[in-house]
C-alpha cells in the first residue's frame, strides 16, 4: 500500500520521462526544514554511503530458534546492508529528536503539516476487526499507545496516553512515539537494534523488553520535568519490577472513555492552536553483547 501510494505521489510531482528516484520524499516536510534537520530518506546503495549524515550501526539477531526461546544468539551489525527497504514504506531514517518534533508539529501545532480537515480525518480511530493488533484504534497512521500508571495515579491515567505510531524493522525500533493533548508535549524513543542486547541477561528473553522498559523510564524523568514546569502534579508510570505493564490501547469501556477524553482535548487543540508546547527526545540507546 505505501509503495503504490509512493508511485503515485512520484506520478504527481515529476515528469513524464523520470524515474522514481528523482522524487524527492523531503518535499512533504519543506515546511519545516529548519526544525527536521536530522531527517533524511536513503535511496539505493547500503547504509554505509550515508554514515556522514549520521546513518548509525544498527544489529539483528540471528537465532537457532526463535527469540522467544533461543538455543543461541549472534548479533549482525546491518550497516553494510541496503538503506532503501521498501522505498516509501521503509526508507525513512530520523533521529529520535526528529521523531518527537514531526508528532509536535502534526498534533500539536495543527495546519502545520497536514491540513486541519485532514488532520481531523486522521483523529477519527475505528478499531482493528481482525488479524494482528485486533481491537486496537487505528487512524490514518494514527494509533493510541496508554502505559499504565501507578495505582495513586489512577485518576490521571488519560494524560499519560500518547497518540502516534510505532515502527520497526531489522535493525532498529521506536514503538514509543507520540504526542499527549493533555501534557502538550511529545516523547520519542529509538534503539539501533531490534532487541536488547545484553547477553548477561537472566533470562536472555529480558531483552525482548529493552526499548519498553528503557521508554517507561524516560517517560517518568519527563513526567517529573513537566511537573516543575508546569507547576502541578503530574502522574507516574508502573515499570516494574518485571517491566512497564502493558502498552496500547484496546477497544473496551474504559479505553473508550480515555480516547474520548484526549479526542475532546484534541478539538480544543485544533480550535486554539495552542503555541506553548513542549517536546522531548531521547537518544538512541542499544545494549551489546559482552
């Protein structure tokens, strides 16, 4: 679907006789250049062509078995491997300070990206019927993610919801980005790895869990930042021990509510424009092996 949409997109914006290469995917964020200047979308060639714009290691592990329950673990550094992926359902390379400023500017600043009649299309989230993720609200590439607070939090659990996407692929994650309507902030975590990498772990499957618990704790030193900033008590995560507990979303009675809540302060958002917004961003963090 987002390579056919990539075709047409080229088809619309350069000529008759030119090749899909000339298109130029940065077009959709020329708005934003100045604020998006770590965001690039490699073509043909392996990663190593595009180290000096800052393409970074990034490792996939190869196991006898599956993840779950490996016999053993090697991990591969990917760099030499092809950066395009699938062209434009895979070749986006952003850092994570990047990530949390493209959510600031989409859901917090609106009109800045997309129009605001696009955008409000985009808010209106069906849940999934079948398949992976069933029963999880979805948009047009929009998708709720809701960490589960502390039990003293409990009436605060909607303002820690994020709205945006997650993504991975063979050497790096960010299943964790998006922005909160109700601390008019935004958050991004990557990894240059799909797992941990911590082979002292006990047991090894913990690193299934780096990003998620690596995010939760991020989450909570903002949480703690938005609070003396804001000057009024903010809530807190539950990350462990064992973890954060549970990540998305699911269409039941009391999500509903909580999307109803945000869905009320994204209209808010959208009739105020609202100009005083943060956004934070954390730096890539991978585990080795040793």
């Amino acid at each position: 679907g987002y390579m056919l949409l990539g075709l047409l997109l080229a088809a619309k914006s350069i000529g008759p006789n030119d090749s899909w290469q000339s298109y130029n995917q940065s077009d959709v964020l020329k708005n934003l250049k100045s604020d998006l200047n770590h965001t690039f979308f490699p073509l043909e060639g392996p990663c190593t062509k595009y180290e000096d714009r800052g393409m970074i290691h990034q490792y996939t592990a190869e196991t006898t078995q599956h993840i779950i329950q490996p016999t053993s673990v090697k991990f591969v550094d990917i760099i030499g491997d092809s950066c395009l992926n699938g062209w434009t359902c895979g070749n986006l390379a952003v850092n994570s300070r990047d990530s949390a400023a493209f959510y600031y500017h989409l859901l917090g600043q609106p009109g800045q990206l997309v129009s605001e009649a696009s955008l409000k299309q985009m808010l209106q989230l069906k849940p999934f019927t079948t398949g992976w993720g069933k029963g999880l609200p979805y948009g047009y590439g929009l998708m709720p993610f809701a960490p589960k607070v502390l039990p003293q939090f409990a009436n605060q659990s909607e303002d820690v919801i994020l709205l945006g996407h997650g993504g991975m692929d063979y050497g790096s994650q960010s299943t964790f980005s998006g922005y909160s309507f109700a601390l008019r902030s935004a958050l991004s975590v990557g990894t240059g790895s799909e797992t941990g990498m911590n082979c002292s772990l006990v047991p090894i499957q913990l690193n299934l869990y780096a990003l998620q618990i690596t995010a939760c704790n991020l989450y909570n030193n903002i949480l703690e930042a938005l609070e003396e900033h804001y000057g009024a008590r903010t809530p807190r995560l539950d990350c462990g021990p064992g973890g954060p507990k549970s990540g998305s979303v699911t269409h039941d009675a009391t999500h509903d509510a909580l999307l109803s809540h945000w869905k009320t302060q994204a209209r808010q958002t959208l009739q105020r424009k609202t100009s005083h917004h943060l956004r934070f961003q954390s730096a890539g963090i991978g585990l080795k092996c040793v």
